[in-house]
C-alpha cells in the first residue's frame, strides 16, 4: 500500500538500474570526466606555480578566482537554460529549435560577460575588498587581487563563447570534442603559467600578472577552436555568426520564462556561497585565504562526478522526454538519483585519501596554510555524496524544465537556514574557517530533503519539444 502513495518515479526494485543503462551512461560522462580532472589537475599545477610566490599572492589570485567563480555560474546558467531546450529537441529530431537553444546561450552569455567585464574593470578593488573584510594581510592581497582581475578580463566573452559551444556539444551526447579542446586550452594555460609568472624562456616575469595574461591567451584559444570546429564539422545546431540575431522571438521568449527561476536560484546560491567565503576569510591572514583555495583547488578534481551527472541526466533523461517516452524517463530517473548517491561515495573516498599529498603538492605554502587544506577537503570529501545526489536531483528537475525546484531548495533553504547559521558561527563564536564552514554546510541535508519532496509532485514529466 505504502508503494501506491509513492511517486512513480520512486517506485519500482530494484532502485538501482541494469548494468547496461549505467553502460550508456558512463559512456556519456565518461569524456566530462576526464575534461574536469584533467582540467582541475592543470589548474593544481597552475595553483602550485602561484604558491611559489608566497600565501600573500597565492591568496590574491584565489580571492580574484572567487569572484570569477559568480560570473562562471551565471554564464552556465545560462547554458543550462539552453540546454534544456537543445536536449529535448534533439529528442524530437527538431533542428531549428536545436540552432535557436544555441543563440539563446550565445546572446544571453555574451551580455553577460559584456556587464561582468564593467564591473571588473571599473570597481576591482571594492570587489577583492569585500572578500577579504577582517583579514590582517587585507591590503596586501587587495592589490595584487585587483591588479588580477583587470588583467584577466579580456577572458570573460570567450568563455562565453567556449561554454556555449561546449555545452552544446554534451547536451547531444557528443563529449569527446569538449574534452580534446578544452584539455588543450587548460594544457596551453599551464605552459603559459610557467613562462610568465616566473619569466621562463626569456620572457619578463610578470608573476600575478603572468597569471592573467595566461588565462586570456588560453581562452582566446580554446573559443577560436570551438568556431573552427563546429565550422568544419557542422553539428546540427550550428548555424552561421552572421545569423546570430535571427531568433524565434517565441522560443526565445519561452527559455527565459522557463529558466527565470533558474538563473535566480543558481545566482542566490552563487552569491551565498560568495558571502560564506568572504566569512571565512576574515577568520585570519593570508594563510587562511591561500589555505582554503588550495583546499578548493584539490576538491574540484573530485567535483567531476557533479559535472558527469548532471551531463548525463540532461541527455539520458531530456532526450528521453523529448521523445515522448514519459514512463521510461520516470524509470530512469529513479535510477540516475540511486546511482549518482552510490558514486558520490567512491569519489568521497578517494577526495579523503587525496589529503596525504597536500605537502608535496603545496610544499611551498607555509605550514598554517597547509593545515586549513587537509581541513577542508576532509570535510569536503564527507560532502561529496550529498552534493552528488544534489546536482542529480537538480539537472533531473531541470532536464524536464522544471525549474522552480532551486527557488525552494537553493533560495528557501540557503537563506532561511544556511546564511542564518554562518552568520551565527561567524558572529557568536571563534570558530576557524574549516569548522565554519562544515557546520553551516549541514543545511545542504535539508536541500536534499526538500529536493526529494518537490519532485515528488513529477513537474519535470514534460516534454518541452511538443509543438503546441
């Protein structure tokens, strides 16, 4: 009786799926995997060059970094938005609609990236200031921070463009492209890392400034090579530059309703995220800005498995609705949510494991620095399976463009729970960095709590692509 009260979706035994669904799905995420570890074990590396100058420029770049971090979330809101669409018309075989989902990404991440680079430009200093309130080497990494960000802003529009372009290429299951050229383009970074932050090859040394130099350079690459190879292969969503403005106003129209919520959920959580760093980094000097984003450095290696499942629930679970096969996507839905849990603990544990190569690896970080590290990616690897299933719950909500689902969890939970409790930690007691933040991150077993009972109601069982 109690299984008829469930949602079809839940129902069903066993709750993880055949091996042959698991099958198609690594073979997927498989290449996102790869993109992101490689990738993220570019950006150690990078990270590990930079800590060759010391906690005070380390804690710069980093604290630039995190501010860049909103605007990358934002841009891939935007591209999950787009997404959405591209995927489900891909099911329905609808070419046109594919092409517009692309523009959409394309117009709405380059206005962005226009607004963000303003915004860097003119103000740098009062956004590292934010960042680093309370820091007793505040001044210090002001200055190398903003001398960061305007460097590195010629790299904003494309990224834009490589993400769109990226993106679209996992929304149709077509991942190894992504991975060749952006590997390739974090690859070109690191040697560019090496040669201008330390003046390598007869080059000047230019130190924070290489830094930012080298991430323009590699962007500008990894967009060109995006163009050059949807030109000369020619997916079926690409469509000429010139005929970038030739959008169906009512498709376009319909993206942004749909995904309004979801660029309010994703920039709230972003922004909370933003706010709880800016805590954290106020609870000592350099040490404990550098430490923490060489903790983040070595956790993103470990967060391929989010980017893998949210890919591969958006093509497994999007193409399905847009085909019209409803009971099937339940199905598989039930089995994305089981299994993305189940693979949240295997990459937990190796995130743990990890710890041991913190000295070798930040060697040249002082030994305060290092121990906020091992904190924080022990306390991140507990996570890990929470926040696995989390993105699996999201991209499920969203692949069915129901978006509403982030408003309740990443707005309900974050600001009536998350941002109470780290204000409190960080105003009432002398809590370091590490212990705050894992304390305010139990709110995240509420999200998961709601998530489950908002799709419960099945609102993302909709096929998008349906002509109306």
């Amino acid at each position: 009786m109690k299984d008829e009260l469930r949602p079809s979706f839940l129902r069903g035994s066993p709750a993880l799926g055949p091996g042959s669904f698991y099958r198609e799905a690594l073979g997927i995420v498989v290449p996102v995997m790869l993109q992101m570890v490689i990738t993220s074990l570019i950006s150690l590396v990078d990270n590990f060059m930079v800590a060759g100058l010391g906690d005070v420029k380390m804690a710069a770049v980093n604290v630039a970094n995190q501010i860049n971090f909103v605007y990358i979330i934002v841009v891939n809101a935007a591209c999950m938005a787009g997404g959405i669409f591209l995927s489900q018309h891909r099911g329905a075989s609808d070419e046109e609609g594919m092409r517009q989902s692309l523009r959409f990404k394309l117009i709405v991440a380059l206005a962005i990236a226009a607004a963000y680079s303003c915004l860097c430009l003119l103000a740098p200093e009062a956004l590292i200031g934010l960042m680093v309130r309370g820091n007793s080497q505040g001044g210090a990494i002001v200055a190398e921070g903003a001398r960061f960000l305007r460097l590195a802003t010629p790299s904003f529009a494309p990224f834009a463009v490589a993400a769109a372009l990226g993106s679209s290429y996992r929304d149709v299951g077509k991942t190894k492209a992504p991975l060749v050229v952006s590997s390739a383009a974090a690859a070109l970074c690191t040697l560019l890392n090496w040669v201008l932050i330390y003046g390598e090859l007869g080059a000047p040394r230019l130190e924070v400034g290489g830094a930012a130099l080298a991430t323009d350079i590699a962007r500008f690459a990894e967009a060109a090579a995006f163009l050059a190879y949807a030109a000369a292969r020619k997916p079926a969503f690409a469509f000429r530059p010139r005929e970038l403005f030739r959008v169906d106003a009512r498709l376009f129209k319909g993206i942004l309703g749909k995904s309004a919520m979801m660029f309010f959920s994703e920039t709230a959580w972003v922004l909370s995220e933003t706010v709880i760093t800016a805590l954290y980094n106020g609870r000592g000097g350099a040490e404990t800005v550098a430490g923490m984003g060489a903790g983040w450095t070595i956790a993103n290696i470990f967060f391929m498995a989010f980017g893998a499942v949210i890919t591969a629930t958006s093509v497994i679970i999007g193409s399905t609705l847009g085909a019209g096969r409803l009971e099937e996507a339940r199905e598989k839905g039930r089995w994305i949510l089981f299994g993305s849990f189940a693979f949240g603990l295997i990459v937990g544990a190796a995130a743990a494991a990890s710890t041991f190569l913190i000295p070798i690896v930040f060697g040249n970080l002082s030994p305060d620095a290092q121990v906020v590290t091992k904190g924080l990616v022990l306390v991140i690897s507990a996570y890990i399976p929470i926040w696995t299933l989390l993105n699996a719950q999201f991209a499920l909500s969203r692949a069915g463009g129901d978006t509403a689902m982030g408003v309740w969890v990443d707005v309900g939970v974050t600001y009536a729970v998350f941002l109470p409790i780290a204000f409190g930690l960080a105003g009432w007691t002398s809590l370091g960095p590490v212990a705050l933040f894992g304390l305010a991150k139990l709110s995240d077993l509420g999200k998961t709590a709601t998530a489950f009972w908002w799709l419960a109601k099945e609102r993302w069982v909709r096929n998008l692509a349906e002509k109306a």
